[in-house]
C-alpha cells in the first residue's frame, strides 16, 4: 500500500506524447448533500471501473483536493483516443452519468449546487520533462514508469530535449 522511495534521482519513462486529464468538482452548497454527494461518489465508481481493465487505457491517477469544496482527479492515459473512448462508451459509468445530468439539466432541475470540470492534455513529446528525489513512481512515473536521471538528462533543459527512438525516427 504504501511504496518505497526510489534512492536517487528519477525522471519519467514517457515514451510519445503524455495524456492528462485533470477532472473535479466543487461543493456550491455545503447544505444539499443529495444533489453532490452522487456526484462525488461517481468518481471513484469510474476509477475502480477502469482498474479493472486496464486495456481501456488508464495509466494511473491522483485524487486531490484543492479545498473543502473543490476535489479533483490528475488522470494519466495511454492515450487520448483511449480517453474518447471511455468518456464516450455507453456501457461506461462516464456516459450514464453524463446522461443524467444531461437529462437534468434539459427538465430544468440543475440548481447550481454542484460545479463540474474538466481539462484534457495531450502533451508532445519534448513539451514536458519530470524530476523524482527519493520518490516512489509518482505522477507522470506513476503512469508510465521510472528511469533513472542520467538516461534522460541531468538538467531539466537537458530531459526536455530527449527525444525516443520512435519519436526521433519519426522525425527522420
């Protein structure tokens, strides 16, 4: 449960592009329980939802909270046509739940007392770089895995300008 600190410095596997998904929501009305309170429960409904099958793309996520109204998901994917298509599988909990709130919102019942977000990335490959000191995988490492520093650069410049094999043949 709890992962041992890598010794050393690491920096993020990241092969390609990284996809990020930064989801969340944020309590407007502390006293109407009923209305957020399923949304906030949805959420860890879809991540266990994804956890058990991992070929729909889901590399890893961090739950946070940004204060006692506001929680949110940092979401790591295999890739953004992965992303599209949970989002968008009607057999999933993300489609269900977005056609309920669809539905209210159409019958006029949304009241404003949960606030929904999103933010999708798809970062390029030589557009993101990480560093890692006595970390467990984390983040982007988490995702993708953990390698260590000197394979990618000592200098954030330095991991910036890595590029993969796949990446730089593509160049070519």
């Amino acid at each position: 449960m709890f992962a041992k600190p890598v010794r050393g410095r690491t920096t993020a596997a990241v092969e390609g592009d990284a996809v990020v998904l930064l989801i969340g929501m944020r309590i407007n009305h502390f006293w109407a329980v009923h209305h957020w309170l399923p949304v906030f429960v949805a959420m860890p409904r879809m991540l266990r939802e994804l956890q058990k099958d991992k070929s729909r793309g889901l590399l890893s996520h961090v739950l946070l909270t940004a204060s006692p109204r506001t929680y949110y998901v940092v979401q790591y994917w295999e890739s953004k046509e992965k992303l599209y298509a949970y989002a968008s599988s009607p057999d999933m909990l993300h489609h269900k739940a977005w056609a309920i709130i669809n539905r209210k919102e159409r019958d006029g019942k949304v009241r404003g007392h949960v606030g929904l977000w999103h933010e999708s990335y798809i970062v390029p490959e030589g557009a993101y770089e990480s560093i890692y000191a006595d970390m467990p995988a984390f983040g982007l490492a988490a995702a993708h895995g953990q390698v260590p520093v000197e394979k990618r650069g000592r200098r954030a410049k330095d991991r910036f300008a890595y590029r993969s094999a796949k990446v730089a043949e593509e160049a070519k």
